[in-house]
C-alpha cells in the first residue's frame, strides 16, 4: 500500500503543483508511475467545476469566466507542459536538423518562438474560454478531456521510443512496467471516450475522436522528424490536445 500511494505521489509531484508528500524516486515508485498521470486531469477538471460553480452563482462578465478557464489548468500544473509546448516552438522555428532542434528543446533559456507561440496559443485559447457555457456539463467534458489527453501522452511513453537517452521521457519510460501500465492507459483512455460520448453526445464524441486523431499524427510525427519523443514534446502534445477537444467543443456546440 505505501508503494502504491508513492507511485502517485511521484507523479502528481512531478506533473502537478499539488500539495502532496514527498516520494523517493525509486525503481518501485516509478515502475507504475505513468498510470497516476491521468489524475491531473482529474483534478484539472475539478478545478474547473468549481469555477464553472462559482460562476453561475457570480454570473461575471464573459473575459473573467473565460480568464479562469485558461489559467486554471496551467495553475494546477505548473506550467510544466507549457513549458515543453515553448521548447519545441522555438525548436520547430529554427528549421534545423534533428540535433539542433533537440539542442534547442534542451536549453532552458525561452527564445523569441517560445514567446509568440506561447502568446498566440493563450489568445486563441482564451477566445476559445470566452464561448463557455456555464451549468457543469463543459467543465465535465474538458475535465474528461484533460484526463483522456494524459492517458494517450502516458501511452505514448509505453508505445514509442525516446528521441534522446536522457531527460525526464527517458526516466519515465525506462522506469515503467510498460506493458502493464500501457493496458492501463489505454484501459483509461476508452473509459474517457466513452464518458465523453455519455455525456456529451455527438460533441463528446468528435471530441474524443479528435483526441484520437491528434495522438495518431503526434505518433508519426514525433518519429519522423526527431525519432522519437522528449518530454517536451509530451507537453506540446497535452497542450495541442487540450485546446484541440476545447475547440472542438465550441465549435460543434455551436454548429449542432
């Protein structure tokens, strides 16, 4: 039982800003790690429940309410995936080889992409916040979401090689029992689906689906150009995800 509870303390502490106790980082403790991961998602979606509920009771302007779904998220996480989502922005914009652009996710330093990418992805994601329908239905949607797009971004690490030998990926990767963690996730990752079908209907559905499919060309691409995955490249993931089923769920909501 404390192995168990240490597995998920490694991985909220490590994926999280949550206050949870400290956990050593040790072949037992790591090798179901992964599995935890999709509980930021969960407690990101209720993170935004609560919003949604103080809201409703509130009733703000549509900039705050939509303010509050942007930010929310990124508190809960640290930032750390849009950490990884700036690194590869500036790694994608320098056109280099497969060596340079891994040389540029690993420098710590934010470069002139980073900063325009980071800032045209909160614009478009707070347009996309502003459109919020307020009544729990949403933040239940986008916290299945968020659970769904971890669950896939943990797959990813069972399923694909990494790009480098060393990193945070590689840690994760090389510390799973990936067979049995990736059953799991992937157990995790229909569970989502399907609760995005019960409760969104046909908008769940095209949600999960885009998910789906924003893994798949992930997948193909990472391989491709870098051979692999990083953990920045986890995190541009999670972030293009998260705004992708977002998206999808404002403009189908309008559309239907």
């Amino acid at each position: 039982m404390k192995t168990f509870w240490q597995t998920i303390w490694v991985a909220l502490s490590m994926y999280s800003r949550l206050p949870v106790p400290r956990a050593e980082w040790n072949s037992k403790n790591m090798r179901y790690a992964l599995c935890a991961l999709p509980l930021v998602g969960v407690f990101s979606g209720i993170s935004l429940w609560l919003w949604d509920w103080l809201c409703r009771a509130l009733e703000p302007g549509e900039m705050l309410l939509g303010a509050g779904v942007v930010l929310l998220p990124i508190l809960v996480t640290g930032g750390i995936h849009m950490d990884g989502f700036c690194d590869t922005c500036d790694a994608l914009a320098s056109h280099g080889d497969r060596e340079k652009k891994l040389a540029i996710m690993k420098d710590s330093n934010a470069g002139a992409f980073a900063v325009l990418g980071c800032a045209c992805y909160l614009l478009f994601y707070f347009a996309l916040a502003s459109q919020w329908q307020t009544g729990g239905t949403w933040a239940f949607l986008m916290g299945l979401a968020m659970v769904l797009e971890r669950a896939l971004a943990g797959l990813s690490l069972c399923l694909m090689p990494c790009a480098r030998n060393s990193g945070l990926a590689r840690i994760f990767a090389d510390g799973a029992a990936k067979k049995n963690t990736g059953i799991f996730l992937a157990f995790v990752a229909i569970l989502s689906f399907c609760g995005l079908i019960f409760v969104g209907k046909i908008v769940g559905g095209l949600m999960g689906i885009a998910a789906f499919l924003l893994w798949l060309w992930y997948g193909a691409w990472a391989k491709k150009e870098l051979g692999g995955i990083t953990g920045d490249l986890q995190g541009y993931f999670v972030q293009l995800c998260e705004m992708g089923q977002l998206a999808v769920l404002v403009f189908a909501t309008l559309a239907l």
